[in-house]
C-alpha cells in the first residue's frame, strides 16, 4: 500500500513500484483489498477501523493485526510476528539484531545522553497529548537510548493515558520545562503551536530543545521497529547530539 500522505506515494525508506495500490488508510474498503488478491494482510499499525474489520479481512487472506493495541506494541515482537507470518523467521531474527547494533552505536557516537528527559508530544485543536506511559513505543524506544521521560510528566500516567499520552491543556504547558527537549508533532500548523506565547515562553524553547517532527518523524516515533531503526536515528542524530552538548556545556 502506498502511503497516502505522501506526494509519491513512497513511505520513509522504500522505493515502491508502480504497481503498489493507493488504499484508504482510515476505512477498510473490503472490495479493493480483495481485488489485488493478497497472500498476506499485515495491519500492524493500521487505524482501529481495519481491526474492527479483521473477521472479514481475514477471509481475504491471513490477517496479521497488532497484538496489544493501535500504536502500543513492541516493534521487536512485531517484526517476529511477520517474519513468522511470511515464513522467514530468521531474516526477522537479523533484523531485530542489526536494530539493536544500530542503537548501541548511536549512543556510543552521540554520548552524554545517559538520563536526558525527553518527550514526544503532539499538539492538535487546542491540546497537547504527551506519550509518558512507560510502556509506550516511543518511550521504550527512548529509554533504549538512554532517554527518560521526565518523573513529573510520567507521573501524570497514574490517572490512565489512553494511547499512552496523557493531555496538557494551554494552561499545562510549562510542565514541558521538565524536559530537556520535546519533540513535537503539530498537525493543525507548526507556526501555531511554536509561536504561541505560552510556548516561546517555555525555558526548553528558549533553550532550542523544541523540536517540530513532522508526520513522517512523528509516524516513525510513533512505531518504532527495528525496519526503521536507521531511518529514525538518522533523524534524530542532530537534535540529540545538540541536546547532549547542551547537557554537557551546562
């Protein structure tokens, strides 16, 4: 499936041919799926619609859905779960360990990062969701490189965080101090979002520690696995190596 959003249709690291489908990425349409006969249906990371979907997906063809929750589960267990699907259990074993190598060569390339607070929000309509429960993807990606979430924000996960976030409202925003750098995702405009007063105003932007993603590098954040390993630490390498010269010129 090509990816929607995209002006070529291409997701972050793939080169498609011509023949890969444009489908709706928010509603399942059952007659377009089974018109190019699949072998396999992997929906991983799929919008809660096609799980809703999944008796009738599965009749298609095998159906391989998340295991958890939308956007909740281990993209190591992930990656297994497919190579086991496809039959190629071991391509999906080298791949899990090259992600890992890739990792420890990033935190031994980048350094000072060991105990750095850092976030992943997104800001839409008003809101600011902030990913703090510790099971998260993106926050047991993070901590995978030393990162943490900073104790005041995780903490706010103790009264429930749907889709691990938890919401900030305008009047919240300065709990993002607590952060060494925050990365953001604002759908509804980035200029909105970063030059709102309460924002300009918060020490971590003044400090340039506020870091817009995006889609393409709020979606790999969101769904970190070990496929897009590279492509996500190579995005990632500048803001951290500056939040780590930060930390270490303090």
């Amino acid at each position: 499936m090509r990816n929607p959003d995209s002006a070529d249709g291409e997701w972050p690291g793939t080169d498609l041919d011509d023949g890969v489908a444009v489908l709706d990425p928010v509603e399942p349409d059952l007659e377009a799926i089974a018109s190019h006969r699949p072998d396999l249906i992997l929906m991983t990371a799929a919008q809660l619609s096609f799980s809703q979907a999944y008796d009738r997906l599965s009749q298609i063809a095998p159906t391989v859905s998340y295991r958890r929750a939308l956007l909740q589960d281990d993209g190591d267990e992930l990656t297994g779960m497919i190579g086991a699907a496809l039959g190629r259990e071991a391509a999906a074993r080298r791949l899990i360990a090259s992600s890992e190598e890739a990792i420890e060569e990033f935190t031994r390339e980048v350094g000072g990062l060991d105990g750095a607070r850092v976030v992943f929000a997104q800001n839409h309509q008003g809101s600011t969701g902030v990913i703090v429960a510790g099971d998260s993807p993106v926050v047991v990606f993070f901590e995978r490189l030393g990162l943490r979430v900073p104790t005041e924000l995780a903490r706010l996960a103790e009264g429930g965080a749907e889709l691990g976030a938890v919401q900030l409202s305008e009047e919240e925003l300065h709990l993002l101090d607590t952060a060494d750098a925050v990365f953001v995702n604002t759908p509804d405009g980035e200029e909105r979002f970063m030059d709102s007063p309460t924002v300009r105003g918060l020490d971590v932007s003044e400090r340039g520690t506020v870091f817009p993603t995006g889609n393409e590098l709020a979606g790999l954040l969101l769904t970190p696995n070990p496929a897009t390993t590279g492509l996500l630490l190579d995005r990632l390498r500048e803001p951290l190596t500056r939040v780590a010269d930060r930390r270490e010129a303090e």
